[in-house]
C-alpha cells in the first residue's frame, strides 16, 4: 500500500489524463501511423478494463455491499449501481454532438490530407470542439480511475495504463486539425496535452464532492459503478476504434490477451 493512498491515485489519474499528450507528440514526430500497432493496442486496453471491471471490480463491490446490505440486497445494489455507471457514461455520450466527438478517428497522415480539405477556421473549430468533447468524457474515466486507485492500487495501475492507450489517438483528434489552422504545432500540443487534464480534475472533483461521505457502502455503490463505466468506454470506445484503425481480428487478439494478461497479474498479486 502507498505511503499516500489518495496522492497516489491522483498521481495514476493525472498520468494517464496526460497520455493525450503523447498523441499529439506522434502526429508531429511520425511519418505514418501504425494502425496495426493502434488496433492491437487499443483492443488489450478494452481486454484490461472489461475483465478487471467484470471479474474484479464488480465482484469487490458486491462483496462490500453484501456485508453492509446483506446478500441479496448488497447483489441488488451492486447491479443497479453497475447499470448506473453505464447510464452515466452514455448520457455523457449522447450530449456531445456527433461531429465534435473524440471517437471520430484520425492518422498523422490526416495532417496532410485534413489541409486539403477543409478551410482554417473550420479546423479550428474542429479542434477546439474535439477538445471540450474529449474534457467531458474524460471526468468520469478520471473518477474511475481514480477511484479504482483509492480503493485497489494493483488495479488502479492497471486501469490507468489502459486508460492511458486510449487517450493516445484522442490526443490525435485533437492536434491535427489545430495544427493546420493555426500552423502551430505549440499551440496544438498544448490543446491536445490540456484536454487530458479533465481526468484528474474529475478525479479530484469527485473525490472532494464525497469525501464527507466516503464509507464502505458509497465505496461500494461508486465501485460498481465504475464497472459500468469503463465496460461502456470500452464496448462504444475501444472496440470501435480498434477495428477501425486495423483488421477486426488484430482488435479481438488484442482483446484476449489484455484479458490474459489481467487475469495473470490478478493470480500473480492475489
């Protein structure tokens, strides 16, 4: 157990916030994405968070709410809690407007063709959109992540490098079309590195909105909760994404073995 349970879960969520950063980096430093390489990637990341959330993380919080609740009750609590993370995220979803959505995928090479194609204010508008959607989707995955950390700090590692996969192509989303209206690459980089901040701000949101609050069964509840959430970014986010940037197999043998992979350190650290 860290020495500071709660400076070590902000430092996770804070990290993998941050990994939008690196996108930004790729689209200036690189020739050419390696889509094959993203798909593979982005399917473990969803191997990861759906097995941990599914195995482990539901499990845990059924576990903490049965000895509150009893059984029955705590199972109950421990489901409606589940779906609710999943209502959360998607509501989420469904208010930010299809164009802006940081799911539209984007190459490096889009920094060539996007020029082409479009005017400068447009890009502009694109990008700055893209970064706002992005900042709201990424508060909740920060609270999970958070969260996640707080309670179990293996697994809050885990949670955080898979978050930190996919943060990767929305950096992406973001700096290319800011770079081709601004002709910056600073100024992209900086949009792109300050639309990751948005996870640790949701983290520390949360953890300040609850901390009055904080027991075993509101551990319990928002445990559950964050189940939903990351099998709901991985089903509509990853998973997507992942056969979009390669072949549908390279996503699913990505998938299989982030799920080998979290079941091996699950047994290892048991």
């Amino acid at each position: 157990m860290p020495a500071d349970p709660v400076l070590f879960a902000f430092g996770l969520t804070l990290l993998a916030g941050l990994a939008t950063g690196v996108g930004s980096a790729l689209a200036f430093f690189t020739k050419q994405t390696n889509t094959r390489f993203l798909s593979v990637a982005l399917g473990f990341s969803a191997g990861v968070m759906i097995y941990v959330s599914m195995i482990e993380i539901f499990f845990k919080a059924r576990g903490s709410l049965a000895e509150i609740l009893g059984q029955t009750a705590g199972y109950r609590m421990t489901t409606l809690a589940f779906f609710a993370g999943i209502v959360l995220i998607a509501v989420i979803d469904k208010l930010v407007p299809s164009f802006e959505n940081p799911h539209e995928i984007r190459n490096v090479e889009d920094l060539e063709e996007v020029a082409a194609v479009a005017e400068k204010n447009a890009l502009l508008r694109m990008g700055m959109l893209s970064a706002v959607a992005i900042g709201i989707h990424n508060f909740p995955e920060g609270l999970a992540t958070f969260t996640t950390a707080l309670r179990d700090p293996t697994l809050g590692v885990s949670i955080a490098v898979a978050i930190a996969i996919h943060n990767i192509p929305e950096g992406i989303a973001v700096s290319v079309p800011v770079y081709y209206a601004t002709g910056s690459k600073k100024k992209a980089f900086t949009l792109s590195f300050l639309s990751g901040l948005s996870e640790p701000l949701g983290a520390l949101v949360g953890y300040l909105i609850l901390l009055p609050f904080f027991n075993d069964l509101v551990y319990g509840m928002l445990f559950a909760s964050v189940a939903g959430i990351m099998v709901f970014i991985s089903i509509d986010e990853l998973l997507p994404s992942a056969e979009k940037y390669g072949e549908h197999h390279l996503s699913i043998y990505g998938l299989i073995v982030g799920m080998a992979v979290m079941a091996a350190s699950l047994i290892l650290f048991a």
